[in-house]
C-alpha cells in the first residue's frame, strides 16, 4: 500500500481498474449497452422490410425509396460527431441515455408516420439517436474492461449488433406479411424505450470520472466493482484519501477535437477512418446489394433473394464468435490484416469469371461477407482503445461518422459497376477495397493486452 501513496491519486485509481475481475456489474453492462445496440442495428434494417409495403401505399418512386433509405444515414452522421463529443462532457452513460430515448420515441413517430414527407422526417432524426448510441456505448464498454481479455469480452457485447441486424431480417420476413409495416417500427421502439430502466442500474465510467478530476466517485464505483469480485470480502478500502477537488491531470491538454490530428494521433487517425471506410464499403455494399445482383442477374424470385442474404447475414454470426474468442491471442493487426485478406480472396476468384454461378456467388460472397463483418465490429473495439479518454468518445463518434460515408458512396459506386461493366466488376470493386484495408492493417497500432493508458501515451 506504501507504494500507492507515492502515487497520483488517479494512477492508484487506474491501476485499480486493471486489477479488476470480470464481475456481474460488467455483464449487466455488457447485457444493457448491448441490447440498446441490439435494437440500434434493428432500426437500421427495419426500413428494408418496409419499403416494399410503402411502395404500393404512398405511390413511391425511386427516388423517393433512396431518399428513406438515406434518411437515417443523414441523421447518424450528425448523431455520431454530436453525441460522442457530448459524451465528453456530460458522461457516457446519460448520452448514451439521451441517444436510446431518440430512437424509441422517433420509432414510436415512424410507426405512426401517415405520409411520406413524415416518415423521412423521424427516419433522420431516428438517426440521430442510432449514430451517438454505438460508438457511445463502444466507448463505454471499452472502459470499463483491464487489458486483460479486452477483445473478447468487448466484441461478445459488439456481436449483439450483427445479431440485431439478422433479427431484423428474420422478423420482418414474418411481422410486415402478418402485422404490418407500423409493427415492425413498434418491435424496435418499445423495448428500446424499456431499456432505460436497466440503463439507471450501470454506473458510470470510472474512466471519465478520472479524467474529469470525479476521483472521490470514481473511487466508489470501482469499490462496487471490487466489492462484486469478492462478495464475501471485507469492504475495500484504501489508504489513500480521494477528492473531487483533486485534479486528475493538471498538466495534460484540455479535451479538443483538433487533438485528433495533433503529431502525437494524426497517423492513428487517418488509419482507423481509412479502415472504417474500407470495412462498411464492403460490409454494406454486399448487403445492400447482394439481393438485387440474385435477382436481376439470376433470376431469383423476391423471396429466393431475401433467403440467401438472410443465410449470408447468418454465418457472419459465427465469424464475429469466433473474432471474439481469437482476437486477444492474434492481436489487432493480425486479425484485421487476416479479416480482409480472407475477404478479398473470394471477392477477387468471382471477379476474375464473367457471370460465376449463382452457387458460386452464394458461398463466396458469404465467405467474404463473414470475414469483413468482423472487421465491422473490430473497427469499434480498436477505434477507442487508441485515443485517451478525453477524447476517446469524440474520436469514436467521428471515425463513427465515417462508415455513414461508406454507407452513401458504396451503394452508388456498385450500381455504376453493375450497370456499365457487370457483376465482375462489382466484385473487382470489393476485391480491391478489402486489399487496400489489408494495407493499412500493416500501420495499426497494436493494443493488445495493453491499458487504454499506456496505448494513449
């Protein structure tokens, strides 16, 4: 104990946190966080499944479908950058309260929506809650975990997105048919709503609470943390004396977002949005399109279509488990270089034939699509573990920001491929954005086992 009093206050603390074991207040956290990202993933679907029902009801026109597709895109690019600088200031866990009632209340707005110019109104500013809750909570979860095992129990939590977004193509193949469009609004928003109730039971980041000079609170959610490890132990205590009057660090740089291309991240920076760029092109361009390709290229019936992107979306399930399971022994670097090296293989054998049978395209595509999707909740984890807890939220909701760009260029770019060069060249187009993500997998900066602290220096 000696050696903590010659200490700073808030570096007992920390090391504190390191010490920690994985406790039942962090899998409340992780249940919590990650049904909230569950339903976020949800309502980003949701609209896919509504479409096709709008479509005869409100007379849409193409672009009237591409304008709702792109709604909640444009309001999660402004709910990111918003909500992860918030969450700077005021805490991760009421912005992230704050995102979660936004989508409920929206969603609840969209099921009611009686008109198209309506319904694209609570699409985007739906959007606005779903882009601050992920990268939020990402921050969130990142912070409260020691090195030890920070992949694995992060990415278990991340898994529920990937999750939510097979939940929504499932339920919306049975609800639209049976209960209606409004329905399928009505399963996103209500239990997204019921999730404040758990959100109240977390505590905040002990994390934040340092970095915003809080030690004296900060103390006390790491001794209910402790006290969790070892229930039948004496009440931790330490001999050292904290108080909220206590600067945490008095000599380190206020909270900026021009930090983020300061010397000291610059490079880090430009490397995670590149990766997250190339990571949702992909992610997002096979989603999207894949079920068009089946059926204006093969021939595939509507439900034929929506049946082989469901298969697809389903195995990419398991490849975000067994992320989850690796990650923390190969490292960052080794599974994003393996991840889009993986993806870029099967993409580039359909490229090099001219029209590849619908099988062919079927079992590669989902091959590609399992391994990309792990770099999708890769980029979550890896993004706040390089910055320092004043501007870990901030950067996250930024970098965030970029697959909403990915989101609105992808789909463009592969309908100009398809339609001037054809389906080799849609996939020559993936090929070699997931060759250009395996490049910049060559500067990441390896976390592994390593403190959030020590990664930020």
């Amino acid at each position: 104990m000696k050696s903590m009093l010659a200490e700073h206050p808030s570096l007992a603390l920390q090391r504190r946190i390191e010490a920690l074991k994985f406790t039942k207040l962090h899998r409340r956290a992780r249940v919590v966080m990650g049904t909230a990202t569950f339903f976020d993933a949800f309502d980003v679907l949701a609209i896919a499944y509504v479409i096709p029902v709008l479509i005869p009801l409100w007379h849409l026109g193409p672009k009237d479908i591409g304008l709702l597709i792109s709604a909640s895109f444009v309001g999660q690019i402004f709910g990111a950058i918003f909500f992860g600088f918030l969450a700077e200031r005021i805490g991760r866990v009421p912005s992230a309260g704050i995102c979660i009632a936004i989508m409920g209340v929206m969603g609840i707005g969209c099921a009611f929506a009686g008109s198209f110019q309506t319904l694209f109104a609570f699409r985007v500013l739906q959007g606005i809650g779903m882009g601050g809750e992920v990268p939020v909570a990402a921050t969130y979860i990142n912070e409260l975990c020691s090195a030890h095992k920070r992949g694995r129990f992060f990415l278990f939590y991340e898994a529920l997105f990937v999750i939510g977004l097979v939940g929504a193509a499932a339920m919306g193949t049975l609800v639209v048919p049976t209960l209606g469009w409004r329905a399928m609004f009505l399963i996103g928003a209500i239990p997204a709503l019921l999730i404040l109730i758990g959100l109240r039971t977390l505590h905040e980041s002990p994390r934040w609470l340092i970095e915003k000079g809080k030690l004296a609170k900060a103390d006390g959610v790491i001794r209910a943390f402790e006290k969790a490890g070892a229930p039948n132990a004496a009440d931790v205590r330490s001999d050292v004396q904290y108080s909220d009057a206590t600067p945490a660090s008095s000599d380190r740089p206020r909270s900026s977002w021009k930090e983020l291309f300061s010397k000291q991240y610059r490079r880090r920076t430009f490397v995670v949005w590149g990766l997250w760029v190339c990571v949702y092109f992909v992610n997002y361009g096979l989603n999207t399109w894949l079920p068009t390709v089946y059926r204006t290229v093969y021939g595939f019936s509507l439900e034929d279509a929506l049946r082989a992107g469901l298969v697809t979306n389903i195995f990419s399930v398991f490849a975000v488990i067994l992320c989850a399971t690796f990650v923390d022994r190969l490292g960052r670097k080794v599974w994003f270089l393996l991840a889009f090296s993986c993806a870029a293989t099967p993409l580039l054998v359909l490229a090099t034939s001219h029209t590849p049978p619908a099988a062919m395209v079927l079992i590669l595509t989902t091959l590609s699509f399992a391994f990309v999707t792990t770099n999708s909740m890769m980029v979550y984890l890896y993004t706040p573990e390089i910055y320092p807890t004043r501007i870990r939220a901030a950067a996250t909701g930024v970098a965030s920001s970029m697959l909403r760009v990915s989101a609105a260029i992808g789909p463009v770019a592969v309908g100009f491929a398809l339609n001037v060069y054809g389906v080799s060249a849609v996939f020559l187009l993936f090929g070699a954005v997931s060759v250009i993500g395996a490049i910049l997998s060559f500067l990441v900066v390896e976390t592994r086992n390593r403190t959030l602290e020590e990664i930020s220096q």
